[in-house]
C-alpha cells in the first residue's frame, strides 16, 4: 500500500490534533505529519453508453484494432494493449455527440504516434484534430466514435537539447 503524507503549517498557537507526530522545524513554523494507508489504483477501464452495440463492436474491432475480451447480452469489453473498454448498449439514451467538448473521453498516451495516425487515417476512422506537436511537449490527435465519444491519443515529444 501507499502512503499519503499530510503536512500542515501553522502560524501562531498550536492546536491539538489526535493521531498526528509533531515535527519540529524551524523557528517560524511548526509542520504536522501524518501517514495514511490508501489503495492503489492498478488498472483503468473505461465504460461507454453506446446507441447500437453491434454497430460500436464493429467499429472498435475493425477500425480501432481492438479485439473483443468478453461478451453477454448487452455488454462487450473490448481491448488493444492496456487499453480496455466496456461497451454496454443503451439504445434509447442521448448520443454523446449530444455532449459537445464534455464527449472527450480519455486521453491514451502511446507508443509510435504518427504510426497510430496512419492507420487510423487508412481505416478511415473520423479525425477530430490533427496530428500535432503542442505546447506542453506532447504529440497527439483526436478522433471520434461513431456515437460521438472523443478519444485523445497523445505520445510525449523528447526535450530538446
């Protein structure tokens, strides 16, 4: 397990706070601490409404490269590489192109960018945004699914010395 260290300064009287280790630091202040056990997150899935599952699987296989992991009625995960979805069919919702900018899904860093963006121009997949170098060092591109869900991929570009 992970452990959270909680530090709190504080400026005039000292309060007194259960379960906590004084540490003494300089003059001008005083530092609390204290441990916490927390969980670890070890894995990420993503769960997405979609209007025609069998539409969405064939989209994600044959476009996406993903390939189906588990299937029952009105459910299908899906995975490529670390990446695992978990459609699950909801046909008389709103669609998330109804979303605007809130349909943005995930942002899925990888390996071998311009290679990705490739395929999926060759796939024919609908590109939302244009391969590019941005600002804040990343390389990326956006698409969109068939039911309006965006998907962020984005690989970090090396510093330049």
């Amino acid at each position: 397990m992970n452990k959270i260290l909680y530090i709190w300064r504080i400026n005039g009287g000292l309060s007194c706070l259960s379960h906590l280790t004084l540490f003494d630091g300089d003059t001008s202040f005083l530092m609390l601490l204290k441990t916490t056990e927390m969980s670890k997150i070890t894995r990420t899935r993503y769960v997405l409404a979609v209007q025609d599952l069998d539409a969405s699987v064939r989209f994600y296989t044959q476009q996406l490269g993903c390939r189906i992991l588990f299937q029952f009625p009105g459910w299908c995960y899906l995975g490529r590489d670390a990446l695992v979805l978990m459609l699950g069919e909801c046909a008389d919702e709103p669609p998330a192109s109804d979303l605007g900018d809130h349909s943005y899904m995930a942002y899925l860093e990888v390996e071998d960018i311009e290679s990705l963006y490739r395929e999926f121009q060759q796939k024919e997949v609908k590109i939302r945004k244009s391969l590019r170098t941005e600002d804040w060092g990343m390389k990326e591109f956006a698409i969109q699914t068939p039911d309006g869900h965006r998907l962020m991929f984005g690989e970090e570009v090396p510093a330049k010395t």
